[in-house]
C-alpha cells in the first residue's frame, strides 16, 4: 500500500526523508522508486538532460535490506536511506568507474573508494552513477561514454563541469546527495550553473584513495546538495584521515564533531568579509552576474555583515595558465591509477589512453598536451613555487583586512552554451591554494525562451584553511537570508 500521499520528493533533504520514515509515511524503496521514475522520465525522455550514466542495478535490492534495518532497530546511520548520485570517477566496486571514457567501459575497480566505505557505513545507498566531463578534463561535462549532459535551466548551456552531472541531477531532484570531485572548478562550476551548493573541502580533509586522479596536488572530493545543511552532514561522514592518503594526516584534530554545529541563521552578524574585485568582469556580458552579486553583497550587509572592497589584483586566468599544476601531474598521477587496474583494463598509462582511440575528441588537446609534460620538468617546480606565493599572498590579504572570507562570483558570465569552451570561471583560487570554498545559490539571470527562470549563478565564499566551520556559517546565514535556489521549470512535476 503506497503511504506517500504525505511527502513531496521535489526538493527534499536528508531530514525531511528521516521525519517522513520515522511517521511511517515513506520508506527507503518508495524513495528509491519514486527518483527511478523522475530519471527515466526526466533524464532518459522528455528534456533528456543526459546526467545518469548508469543506475546501481542493485538500488531496490539495498533499499529493501535498508528497510528491514529500519524496522529491527531505526535509522542505521546519519545518512540512512539517502540516495546518492555519484560522480563517475569515484570507485565502486559493484558497478564500473569509467571516469566517462569508453577507454574504461565495464571496469569495475577491486575496492570501494574510502569515501563510498564512508556512506555506506552511514547508511547511504549509491543510486547512480554521473556523467562527467571525461577524465574530469575540463568544464562542458560532454564524454565518449554518455555524450553531451544538458544544464536543466537551460538545455541549450552546459551545465558546468567537470562534475556536470552530478550538479545537473541534483539540481532536477534525481537523488538527495551528490558526489562531485573539484581539480580546478569541477564540484563549483555546475553548482553555480545549476542552483545547487558545491563544497570543495580544503585539500587532505577528504581521502582521494579510489578517485581517478587528475592532479593529486589539487584533487578532492565535495557533496553537491541542495541545501548548505546537506552538505555540512554529508562532510560529517566523508571528512577524515584514511591511511591510504597520507594527506590526510594533516586533518587531525581540526574536524569538529559536526559541521552542523555552525549551521546558525545570524551568522552573517560581524562578519567581515572581502569582496575580490579583479573576480568581477568589466564588460558588458558581465553586467547581469555582476548585478547579482552586488545584490548578494547587499544582502549581506543588511543581515550585518561587514563588506570590505578587496584592491588586490588577482588574475583567475593566469591561476589557470601560469600556476595550476594540473596537466603536469595528470600524466603521473593518471598512470599510477590506471596500472593499479592490472588485468581488469585494456589501458595502463595516459599513452594507452590515447592509442586506443577510445575518448572523445574534446579532450585530445588536453591529454596529448599531458602527455609531453611531466613532474620532474623545471616548470612544475616553478608553479610549486608560484603556488606557494599565491597561499601566503592570499592569507595576507585574509590577514591585512582581518577577514572572515572572501566572496566574489564563481563565473563572471553566465555558463556557456553546448559547444562552446567554459570561460571566465573564478574556481582556481580556492583550488590552486588548496583554501576551502563553498558555491551557493547567488540569484538568476533575466528570463528567456530557453531559460524560462533565467540561468543560474553562484556566489563563491573562500576561507582560510582548516576553516570550514565559518565557510558553513558564511553559507548557511546567507542561504536562509536570501533562498535563491530555485528547482527547474524543465524537470518539475508536483506528486
């Protein structure tokens, strides 16, 4: 007998799903049902977003196991019962990790990621997995397993990347919890193109171990949400040391008992907080993101807030171009990850990914280019060099100005259309420092034929290292001051 009259999935949260379960209104294979059917309808069919590049063929299977635990003895953990979409670079041992490369097609990984060991001991249930943009390369979310993911605001745009499919999912209800990995803008850039939270966690807060590599200097793994609140709980469970990335060492000791302990509605009261102005562009395509977010400054200033103007020039270009180290560490990095398949994959190195053929031709430029750089170059050293300079020059900003955070727009413009190259994202600060930053809902451009409620931007607020608590207040307050998150006119049906 179906008991769900009650409860409304579009835009539930993890504590909404729980209060329903424990009144008997909603158990764990209904909630698991009811997301199969808004895939097939909605990503398959209708505006074909294209997001899900495979369902776990055992979701009903692990909802009914998760119900019977439910009835013994209650909720089996923080995250009990809550679907996940999962990024496609993420390992999961019953299903194939293809990082979106037909190079990958059907490998399926000895071991869970130590972050999926995570979730699934808090009672997490992994629904699908998300297109990506292949290898997590670059920012359009189009691979050579799914193709092209479509931004649910407006399904002629991208919807960001690399963890595209991931925010383009969470964004039209497919499930409560994304996964997303973050090397340069990837779990921020679909948040702001897709209305959603993007946390990129300070490097070694969250283990990499069983996550494709890009650049291990710069990798982590973030939730993509819909709220600031589901993203603090999803960090409760993923943050913290794994023996198998010595990085994480380093977290001891400076991860509070729960993030959402900062989740406080004033706290934007004194806050001190910078606004980078060499983020903002200065032509006319920026006008309408740059009119956001001074709205959003405003909107803080008038929950108390203090507002200082930030002269420093910061270029997010040359971050990219002169600083990151992405494309030297791919090759590396990349290698030691695909040899450790051993006889479960066809490809071994960078260089068996590019003699197969089998890639989209997209990410040619790119890993060719990877393939003639390496580590021990003179260069990289220079922009380890380079990336040390930005941390300490940034931190005396933080300092000088005796701020709480950092705030500007994630993408000077609005994300661009299918086919063209993402430009002007702000990511690369929070990244190449390796600083904690949080994307949240900022407001949306002017309504169009194609973007029936505007296209989505976010607001980027980046703290000093270690300090995701006053990320979480920073965010939190300005989310429940403003609620700028808006569910898609594309994807929504009401029960």
């Amino acid at each position: 007998m179906d008991n769900t009259e009650n409860f409304l999935l579009e835009e539930a949260t993890i504590d909404l799903v729980h209060k329903a379960m424990k009144k008997g209104e909603l158990n764990c294979r209904q909630l698991v049902e009811m997301y199969l059917e808004r895939i097939d309808k909605y990503d398959k069919k209708g505006p074909t977003l294209n997001s899900i590049i495979m369902i776990n063929p055992r979701a009903l299977e692990i909802a009914d196991e998760l119900d019977k635990k439910f009835k013994e003895s209650g909720l089996t953990g923080p995250l009990h019962g809550i679907p996940i979409l999962l990024k496609d670079n993420i390992d999961t041992s019953d299903m194939p990790t293809t990082a979106g490369s037909t190079s990958l097609e059907g490998v399926i990984p000895e071991d869970d990621a130590f972050i999926i060991g995570k979730l699934k001991k808090a009672g997490a249930l992994i629904l699908a997995k998300t297109n990506l943009h292949e290898f997590a390369i670059w920012g359009e979310t189009v691979s050579s397993v799914l193709g092209q993911t479509l931004n649910p605001y407006d399904l002629n745009r991208t919807p960001g990347g690399s963890s595209g499919g991931t925010g383009a999912s969470i964004a039209a209800n497919f499930g409560i919890i994304g996964i997303g990995t973050d090397t340069i803008n990837s779990v921020r850039s679909p948040a702001s193109a897709c209305s959603v939270v993007g946390f990129r966690p300070t490097i070694g807060l969250v283990s990499r171990d069983g996550i494709v590599p890009y650049s291990l200097t710069q990798d982590t793994a973030g939730p993509i949400t819909r709220t600031v609140e589901d993203a603090a709980k999803v960090l409760d469970v993923i943050a913290g040391y794994d023996v198998k990335d010595s990085l994480t060492a380093w977290n001891k000791g400076r991860i509070p008992k729960s993030y959402t302990s900062y989740l406080k509605k004033d706290a934007l009261k004194r806050k001190k907080i910078g606004v980078l102005k060499s983020f903002f562009g200065n032509k006319e395509i920026h006008n309408e993101v740059n009119e956001i977010i001074n709205n959003c400054l405003e909107d803080m200033r008038k929950n108390g807030a203090i507002i200082v103007p930030i002269e420093e020039n910061i270029d997010s270009d040359r971050l990219v171009n002169e600083i990151s180290v992405h494309l030297y560490d791919l090759k590396a990095h990349l290698n030691i990850y695909l040899n450790s398949l051993g006889s479960r994959a066809k490809v071994h190195s960078l260089s068996d990914v590019i003699a197969s053929g089998k890639y989209h031709e997209g990410i040619e430029e790119n890993i060719k280019t990877a393939q003639t750089l390496d580590i021990e170059m003179p260069e990289y050293n220079k922009r380890l060099i380079k990336r040390m300079e930005l941390r300490n020059f940034a931190m005396s900003i933080i300092a000088e100005y005796e701020l709480d955070a950092i705030v500007y727009p994630h993408q000077k413009r609005p994300v661009v259309n299918v086919g063209d190259a993402q430009v002007e994202r702000n990511g690369s600060l929070g990244s190449v420092t390796g600083f904690p930053s949080c994307v949240v809902p900022a407001g949306f451009t002017t309504p169009t034929h194609s973007a029936p409620i505007g296209i989505p931007v976010g607001i980027e607020i980046l703290a000093r290292e270690w300090d995701e608590p006053t990320l979480f207040e920073i965010a939190y307050a300005f989310e429940q001051a403003t609620h700028y998150r808006k569910a898609p006119l594309n994807t929504f049906l009401h029960k």
